[in-house]
C-alpha cells in the first residue's frame, strides 16, 4: 500500500472546542500536523453537519495562546474524529507551524510539509 500522507503527524494532547453554528462540544486532541487534526469528540453521534465546516480551538498547554482553526470533517468512527483543516490565521499558523517544528525532529522534515502545504491550493484532490 502506498503511503499517500505528506504531512507529518505529531502526537499532541489538549482539549479542543468544536462549534458549528450554535452547536458545541469538546474533543480532545490525540495528534495535529499543518494539513489536519485527529480528534475524540465526547458526544457520539456527533451533533454536527458533516457537510459544514467546524470551528476547532484549543488553548497551547501551560500558556494562553489559543490555535483557532476551520476544518472540515474527513472521516468518522465513533467517537474518533479525523479532520482537514480548511482555513486558519496566521497567527494560528505560525504557532502550529513552531509546534510541528519542535517535534518533527528535522528541519528538512519540517521544510517538506511546508513545500507540501503551499502546493494544496493547486490541487484538485479535495
């Protein structure tokens, strides 16, 4: 089977919002890379629109700095949530881009999944 992922995944662990409109509920975050999030959610069946886009936050542990992102449902089993994040300010980006950069190890690692995230935009695979 060929590996199709280009983004790097690092374990992460935090509690994240969801909202969609005027539902909301709380998911923890299991790991993150630039490209998506994979989360637990603590409602099943999940309250939201799987066609919509979600509002994802969560606050960076031992700090006050809040990563707010849009991202869109890619795949549910269960409980486990793996999303695709649509949008996020770059603000947001600039401290997930430090985060994945603490712990993917390389810098040649981490320059690859940034080449790969500004190739998405030209890209029909979504």
């Amino acid at each position: 089977m060929k590996e199709r992922r280009r983004f790097s995944r690092i374990v992460y662990h935090a509690t994240a919002s969801l909202t969609q409109g005027d539902l909301h509920c709380t998911g923890q975050l299991k790991d993150v890379s630039l490209h998506g999030l994979l989360l637990t959610v603590s409602e099943t069946p999940l309250p939201f629109n799987g066609e919509l886009l979600i509002d994802v936050a969560f606050t960076l542990p031992g700090s006050e700095i809040e990563l707010t992102m849009t991202a869109q449902i890619v795949e549910q089993i269960g409980a486990l949530l793996r999303m695709r994040i649509d949008h996020i300010d770059i603000e947001s980006l600039s401290h997930l881009k430090r985060l994945v950069e603490l712990n993917v190890g390389t810098d040649e690692l981490l320059h690859r999944n940034l080449e790969h995230l500004s190739d998405i935009g030209d890209e029909e695979h979504f």
